[in-house]
C-alpha cells in the first residue's frame, strides 16, 4: 500500500523539476488569490490594497521561501505538507536571521524584507539546480 503513494511522488523526481513547478505555482496563485479573498472578508472596513501588500508581504516573506526550502523533500512530502513545514521554517529562519543581521549591524533593517528572501530562494534554487544536474 505505502508504495502506491511513494511511486507518484518519485515519478516527479524522475520527470524533472520544471513540470512539478509549473504545476504547484497554479496551486500557489489560487492560494494566494483564496487568501486575499478571506482576507477582505474578514477584514472589511480595510482597502483592496492594504489587504493585497498583505497577503503579498506574507506570501513573499514566508511563504515562497518555505516552498524554496522544502523543495528539497519533493519526494517524501506531498505538496501541502510541504506547503505547511516550509512556511513555519522560513517564519523561524528568516525571523532569527533579521534579529542578529540587526542585532551584528550587518544588514540595515529597511533592506531586510528585499535581501532575506531573496536569497533564501537563490540558494535553495543554486543547490536545486546542482542536485538535479548531478543525478
């Protein structure tokens, strides 16, 4: 029964990483389209554009690097699993490393929204691209 579910998720593996990207960045856009939607539900009185830098600003803070960081486990982890346990490491990771980039004066605070993201993802992305070219 186990290997039934483990076959699909390795089939990817095999098949290469665009496809699985192209397929998980429509699921990534519906979410983020769903959760402007609950957003302005439940926040009313406030303007489409407070809540869209929101949802952005949390979708580009956390949410993209989390998916970068996971992307490593695509085999093991369905897509909502790693959905949820990169989101929660890149709160943790990118929370610990803006205090002490703050903290040593390496990173001045007004860049920190730009920078740690970014090169969260560049990094996964770099060791990503390495891993699938040596296999």
């Amino acid at each position: 029964m186990e290997s039934e579910t483990i076959e699909p998720k390795m089939e990817n593996a095999k098949t290469g990483l665009l496809p699985l990207l192209k397929k998980e960045a429509k699921i990534m856009l519906s979410l983020l389209l769903a959760s402007m939607i609950i957003f302005k539900i439940v926040f009313y009185n406030e303007s489409l554009l407070v809540i869209g830098r929101t949802v952005l600003g949390f979708f580009w803070l956390f949410v993209l690097p989390g998916y970068a960081m996971m992307l490593f486990w695509q085999e093991k982890l369905d897509f909502l699993e790693r959905l949820v346990l990169g989101t929660t490491a890149a709160v943790a990771l990118i929370s610990l490393a803006s205090y002490y980039l703050t903290l040593g004066g390496l990173l001045d605070i007004h860049l920190q929204w730009i920078v740690l993201p970014m090169l969260i993802e560049l990094v996964c992305g770099v060791v990503l691209w390495y891993k699938h070219k040596k296999d």
